[in-house]
C-alpha cells in the first residue's frame, strides 16, 4: 500500500464513530450486501465464520421497533417486569472496577450533557434509554446472531466482523452505531426474526446516514495514549 492508501484507511477507522441520530435515507441493499461481503473476510478461529447478520429494514423494521419499545415502555411502568429480560451473556462485569467504571462514566456524562441531560432527569434519561430501540431513527438494522453450539471464540470473531462492517460502511459514506442494549429483548428479536431456537443474539448494528445538523453527532471520544495500554517487549 502507498501512503495515500495507508491514509484512507487510517481515516476509515479513525473517523468511524457512534452515530445517534440517522437521516430517514434508505441505503441501498446492494451496497449493505458490498459492505457484508467485503467485511466478511473478518478472521475466524479455523475460518469457521459464525456470523449471521439479519438486514432488517422497511415493514419487519418498524415491528421491531415497536415490540421492542413496548416492552421498554412496559418495564418504565411496572419496573419487576424486567426480570423476565436478561442478557444471553454478561456483556459488561458485576462489579466495575477502575478505570473502566471511570471512563463508563465519562462517557455517559459526557453524551447526556451534550443532550443537556442532567444527574436525576430520569424521564429524559428514560426517553434517551428509547432511541436505542428507535434505531437512532437509523433505516436498517443488522443484528449478529451465532449459534448457541458455537463457543465464546465465536463472538470474538463476530466482533470482528462488526468492526469491518462498521469501517466498511463508513467508507462508502454510512455511519453507525453498535447496540448491546437490544441484548436484553433478544427473546423479542428473535421472535421478529424468526430465528431458530439454536440462535443467540450477539449485537445489534444501526446503520444509515448520518444526520449532521444533530449535536449527539458532534460526540467524539477520547482514547487513552498508546503508551498506556501497551508494554513493548524487547
Ligand atoms: C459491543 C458494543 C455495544 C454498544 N452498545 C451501545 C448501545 O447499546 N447504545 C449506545 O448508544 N452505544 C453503544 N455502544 C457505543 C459505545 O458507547 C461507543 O463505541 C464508545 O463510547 C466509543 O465511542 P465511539 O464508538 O464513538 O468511538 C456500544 C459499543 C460496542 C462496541
């Protein structure tokens, strides 16, 4: 690769961000399919691929959305309701420790305070809490299933594939939001998806084109330096 290269892959990465309002654009679904086959040379141990991405747009789109949304609405009313929701595997730890909790909290102090949401606006918190199962507005949904044979390995691999979903679409002018938060409602998703039962959900991706006059786009995060992370060993 030449530099010019070098940097538009660089810049493929390094401008990719979590995008929270969509414009009402369709993409096309022959450009979603370029992006999932360009981003399904992703590794996996033993090239056993374990992706399935579901590209729901359109009708299926909208039932999604609003089994979800009640369900979210429903559990707002009558809190208990949520224990019939659990995630299919511990995304985030029980108990948090530095500086990961810091930083989890930087992050959403920092979106809620561009959103000029403040500590104990629970109703506004609540109404953010909901975008995520409006999509962010975004006009396709991908949700990233594997089979539930399939090991923890497996998610490492879709996780790859995620990112070059995510750089990929980004190059061709689509931006994106990775979604844990539909973990919990996966019994719901699956259903809408009509999903085997040896399926698990393991993230869902927004994606379409970003609204650029929204200020939740303007949310650009911090990474931590290069020296921090890492021990070069010699
Ligand atoms: C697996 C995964 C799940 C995520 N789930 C959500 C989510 O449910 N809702 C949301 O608004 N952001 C979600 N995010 C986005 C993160 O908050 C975001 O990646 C992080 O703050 C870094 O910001 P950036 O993506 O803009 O670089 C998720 C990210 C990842 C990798």
């Amino acid at each position: 690769m030449n530099t010019e290269q070098v940097a538009l892959v660089d810049d493929a990465i390094t401008s990719r961000h979590s995008v929270r309002a969509f414009l009402d654009q369709a993409v096309d679904a022959s450009m979603i399919k370029d992006i999932l086959r360009v981003a399904s040379r992703a590794p996996s141990g033993t090239n056993t691929q374990p992706w399935k991405v579901y590209v729901v747009t359109g009708n299926k789109r909208q039932e999604m959305i609003d089994r979800v949304v009640a369900a979210q609405l429903e559990i707002y009313e009558s809190p208990e309701m949520a224990n019939q929701y659990h995630e299919t595997f511990a995304y985030y730890p029980e108990t948090w420790i530095s500086p990961y909790i810091d930083r989890r909290r930087e992050n959403g102090w920092g979106l809620y305070g561009l959103l000029n949401i403040q500590k104990g606006e629970k109703e506004k918190m609540a109404t953010q809490q909901l975008r995520n199962y409006q999509l962010f507005d975004a006009p396709v949904a991908l949700y990233f299933t594997v089979n539930k044979a399939m090991g923890i390995g497996s998610k490492m691999d879709i996780s790859m594939m995620i990112q070059n979903v995510m750089v990929a679409a980004k190059a061709r002018g689509l931006d994106t939001c990775p979604q844990a938060a539909w973990n919990h409602f996966h019994p719901i998703v699956l259903d809408v998806l009509g999903a085997p039962d040896d399926e698990e959900l393991v993230c869902t991706v927004a994606l379409g084109y970003a609204d650029p006059e929204h200020i939740v786009n303007t949310f650009i995060t911090p990474r931590v330096d290069v020296d921090e992370f890492s021990v070069f060993l010699d």
